[in-house]
C-alpha cells in the first residue's frame, strides 16, 4: 500500500509538471509572444519600445529561461498580473473560486444522492418498467450536452414558465431562498450527466452484488428483503460510487465552462472563458493551472479510495 501512495504521488507530480510545460509551451508557439502581452492596436509602437517590453516580459531570453522563472513565480504562487484587469491574477481568481465551489458543492448533492438512491431502486425492480425508464432517462442525460441542457432550461422554466430566475448568482445581502433559487438551474445542469453517471453504476454495482453468493446465502437464511438490500448489497455496492465522487467533484470544477458561461455565473469557468476572450494569458494560465491541478488531485484521491475501501485491491 505504502508503495503504491509513493507510485501514485510521483505520477501526479509528473501530470502536474506535464501541464505546467505545456500551459506555458503553448503560449510561446506562436509568432511572437509579445502578441500575448499587448493589444492588437499596439501595431504602431516603435521597435524600441516591443524591445523594452520583450525584456520587461523577459521574452527575449531563450525558452527555458523563461519557463524557469515562469516555475519559479508559480511555485511561489505568482501567477502574474492580469493583462485586462491590470490586477494579480491571484486574487482575481480567489475571489471568483467561491463561486464555483458553491455550485460544484450543490451540483454533487443533486446528482449523488437522488443517483444513487434511482440506482438501487432500479437494481431492485430489474426488468420493470420503472427500471427501463430510468435506464433510459440516464442515457439521455449522458448524451446531452450541457450547453443546450442550459439553453433549454433558461427559455422553459425561467422565460417561459417563469418559475425560476433565468441567470446570474444572487446577492449576499438577499434571503436565503431567493440565493438558492438562483443555484436550482445551473446546479441542475451541472448535476444532470453526474446524475446519469451514478445512476448507471450503482445499478451495475446493485446488480452485481445482488448476484453474489454471499447474498444469496442471506436470503437462504431467511434475513428480510429490505435487511438485504440496505444492509448487505448496498454497503458493498456503494464503492465504485464513492470511489468515483471524487473525480466527479473535479469534473464539476473543470466542467463548469459551458454552465457559468450560459448562467452568467461569476466562478472560475466563466473567468476562463473571458481571459481567453481578452487573450489574457497570465489569467488563462492560472485558470489551467488550477483545473489541472484539482483534477490531478481529486485522481488521486479517488485512486486511494479504491485501495483503501476495496479490500479485495491490492497493490504490490
């Protein structure tokens, strides 16, 4: 086990170290990288001045001098100044990262626990209807993209039914409720291929368990149906699930692109898409940096789940 915590560690380091030179190769592949730095109307500057800049920037120094130093203010935690906002790319991001959390926290809710709880129900009644129809319904939410899920829900229930706000996060200063109903869209949304996700794999973990023999010699034994089911299939069943939460958690931090950009949600996933607008490269770096850097993490979290709530694993 010891071993295999050692093993992993190093290769998350490596995926990290991975995403930072690639992050920062991509940004000196093009024709010149003071483009980067300054605006597309800045053709009538002086040579001598792009000069100034370039050493300003240090872009006139070879690239791995520059990526050293690039690494250098990383690990420190300098990610820049913002190019648009004129501001450290820091606390721009500190002060977008909340946002982002709340959400990714009350998407989890929504997918996991009603996911799970469809999951057992449909392992249970195999072969109903009510198991086709979840069947169903969670292969649509894996197929349907979560942009157009946004769309729709925006002109359905908040335009046309008017049940909902359409976008945007509430104020802090507003009631509980009103900051809530403006999470139910997005936090929806966001849940919704998650959802699907563990619905699925419960039902296939359920199913398999279900089959054991160490339930069947339960039931043999006369232990209660209900006894069975929440008691002896679903303890075991419910490692996969568990196991995979964390990179769920991750998926909600790197997949929020398309919900806050649709939702006007002020996170991190929005903030990325208006640094790329802006070509705001130090904010854009930080972004990446940042959504590599909870996926590596929420991996390797997952990965020790597994070996550690699995006794059946073992890692030589």
């Amino acid at each position: 086990m010891q071993k295999f915590f050692i093993r992993r560690l190093i290769f998350a380091f490596l995926t990290l170290w991975s995403i930072t030179f690639v992050v920062f190769g991509l940004s000196r592949m093009g024709p010149d990288p003071l483009l980067i730095y300054v605006r597309d109307d800045s053709y009538g500057i002086s040579e001598e001045t792009l000069e100034k800049l370039r050493a300003k920037w240090g872009l006139d120094q070879p690239f791995h001098i520059q990526y050293i130093k690039w690494m250098g203010a990383i690990v420190r935690g300098d990610f820049g100044e913002s190019i648009a906002a004129q501001r450290p790319v820091t606390k721009i991001i500190a002060e977008r990262l909340p946002a982002t959390l709340q959400l990714a926290a009350v998407a989890w809710i929504l997918a996991s626990i009603p996911g799970v709880g469809l999951g057992v129900l449909s392992a249970v009644k195999r072969g109903s209807m009510w198991d086709y129809f979840t069947r169903t319904l969670a292969l649509i939410g894996q197929a349907t993209p979560s942009f157009w899920l946004a769309i729709l829900m925006i002109l359905l229930v908040a335009v046309r039914l008017e049940w909902l706000p359409p976008a945007t996060k509430a104020d802090s200063t507003e009631s509980f409720m009103t900051q809530a109903s403006y999470f139910v869209l997005p936090a929806l949304v966001l849940g919704f291929d998650p959802w699907a996700t563990y619905l699925r794999l419960t039902r296939s973990s359920m199913l398999e368990v279900l089959d054991s023999e160490f339930v069947k010699l339960a039931r043999a034994k006369g232990v209660s149906r209900t006894s069975v089911i929440w008691r002896h299939a679903l303890r075991n069943a419910l490692i996969q699930p568990l196991t995979v939460s964390a990179l769920v958690l991750a998926s909600f931090i790197t997949g929020s692109v398309f919900v806050e950009t649709v939702f006007a949600w002020p996170g991190i996933g929005r903030l990325a898409v208006q640094a790329s607008l802006d070509n705001d490269f130090p904010v854009l770096a930080g972004v990446v940096l940042l959504f590599g850097t909870a996926y590596v993490v929420m991996n390797f979290i997952a990965d020790v789940l597994y070996a550690v709530i699995d006794p059946r694993i073992r890692y030589d």
